[in-house]
C-alpha cells in the first residue's frame, strides 16, 4: 500500500484542519482526556459521511493519516477520514492503545469516541449519524468492544484484524451492522487468537466473536446467506436477522495488515444498507 500522500490531498487535509483551528501544520484537534487527526474531502458539507479510524498498538492518529491508501480510498468517496488517539500507556505496555479489556482502568474510551465524532460534526460540519467507526488490531478489538457495549453508537462498525479477548463476552446488548475483515495468515492475530503476557492475557476466536455478533443480531441460525468474491477478498454474510441488522466476514490472503482496496469494499457495503 502506498505510503505517501499525493499533494492534493495533503493540501486538503492541512486546509481543513486550518480552517478548524486544529493547526496548519496538522496538528491534533483537541478535545476533553484527549486528541484526534483529521482529513477531508474537497467540499465537505453537513452531510459529509466519516470513517472514524482508530490505530493499532503503538500507533497514533497522526500515524493514520500517513496511510496515504487508506486516505485516499476514503477521500475520493467523499468520507472525512477521523483518526483519534489512544490513551498512553494501556496495560502492562507503553506508547499508544486502547483500554477494551473489562477491568482496565483509565480513560473511557466508548465516551472519549463518541465526544470526538460530536466533535468532529460540529468543528467540520459533517454528518455524526453517517459515521463507520473502523480500526485496525487493537483499534479493531475497541471496535468490536464499543459495539458489543453501545451498539447504536455509530451507524456501522469495520474491524480489521481485531475481535474479542478471550473469555469471550457472554452477550452483546444488540444488534449491529459490523463488516470484519481479516487476513488468512495473520499471525499476530491468528484466527483462533493466541496468549500474551506470558498467559495473562488471550485473544478470542474471531469465529467464537461471529458467533456473538449472530446472537445479537438475532440470526436464525449459524449458516451464511450469501457467500461472494471482491476482488482478493472471500465474503461471506448473514443477512436474514434483526431488521438494520448486517453482518459480513471477508478473509483475504495476506497477515496483520490493512489489505489494498479495503476502503472502497467497506463503502460499498455500507452504501448498500443504508440506516433509517
């Protein structure tokens, strides 16, 4: 995936974010216990949908929007791509993550996220109730942990490479439209998820979380309705569930990686089922 951004965009992105008082030198737009990056499209208006974005272990959301692939595959849709930053220090590690396990203290991220798309709504003029919350490995893991707690939060939920923590949430409060994505060879987050810390910790089965997602959105039962092919992603859906429900796996043949042509896959699904 290309790493560095063409002009235009760039010029765009350090527009925006002058015209919102975030700095021309693209720095973070700030808001209460924390920070997030932003980049827009040409002409964004009030109805301008986001991708709200969050990074991996390590990471920040100023490092997203180096991710020049992945801005400009929502850009040129018309998305405003925003990244946030996680909290310092999660766990027993350093740098920048996400505090999804249940009993981590610190920061509330569920709130922190939906204080920076109000934010973002109102400092850019965009569209909060049009906003896909996505993120990449520990990102995902936040995704699937704030949809499972607030599931009507955001209007779509995209994790990639990222599920639950094992042991596993017993239920999730209701139904979703969550599209997972994830590489066949990943193994930093295997399929079957693996231990860390020496034990002290375990990622979940990611088929053990489709399992969930299919309780919570009211599934007949566990077989797929449609199965399809984009380009090198195999899909699979369960569609006749909750209404305003959707649910979607695509593997694809690559490891823990964000895969070319990703952004364009997950904007047509979400196109496709518009919300009420």
């Amino acid at each position: 995936m290309k790493t560095i951004m063409a002009p235009a965009l760039l010029l765009t992105v350090l527009a925006g974010a002058a015209n919102a008082d975030c700095g021309p030198d693209q720095a973070p737009c700030l808001i209460e216990d924390g920070e997030y990056h932003v980049a827009l499209p040409d002409t964004p208006t009030a109805t301008t949908p986001m991708v709200m974005f969050l990074h991996g272990w390590g990471s920040s959301g100023a490092a997203t929007l180096g991710n020049s692939g992945l801005v400009e595959g929502l850009l040129e849709r018309g998305y405003a791509l925003v990244a946030p930053t996680g909290s310092r220090s999660v766990g027993s590690g350093n740098g920048y993550g996400w505090r999804f396990y249940p009993g981590w203290d610190g920061r509330d991220e569920i709130e922190f996220l939906q204080r920076v798309r109000d934010d973002a709504a109102e400092r850019f003029d965009l569209d909060p109730d049009r906003t896909i919350l996505a993120g990449f490995s520990g990102g995902a893991f936040m995704v699937n942990y704030l949809a499972c707690a607030e599931p009507e939060a955001f209007a779509a939920y995209a994790p990639v490479a990222g599920g639950f923590w094992r042991p596993h949430p017993a239920q999730c409060a209701g139904p979703v439209r969550l599209f997972h994505t994830h590489g066949w060879r990943d193994g930093t987050v295997p399929l079957e998820g693996r231990a860390l810390g020496g034990g002290q910790y375990r990622q979940g089965d990611i088929f053990a979380g489709l399992e969930i997602w299919r309780a919570a959105n009211l599934c007949p039962d566990e077989k797929p309705t449609a199965y399809a092919q984009t380009g090198q992603f195999w899909r699979r859906a369960w569609s006749r569930c909750a209404p305003d429900s959707a649910l979607e796996l695509a593997l694809f043949p690559g490891g823990h990686a964000i895969p070319r042509d990703w952004p364009g896959m997950i904007l047509d699904w979400f196109e496709d089922r518009p919300t009420n």
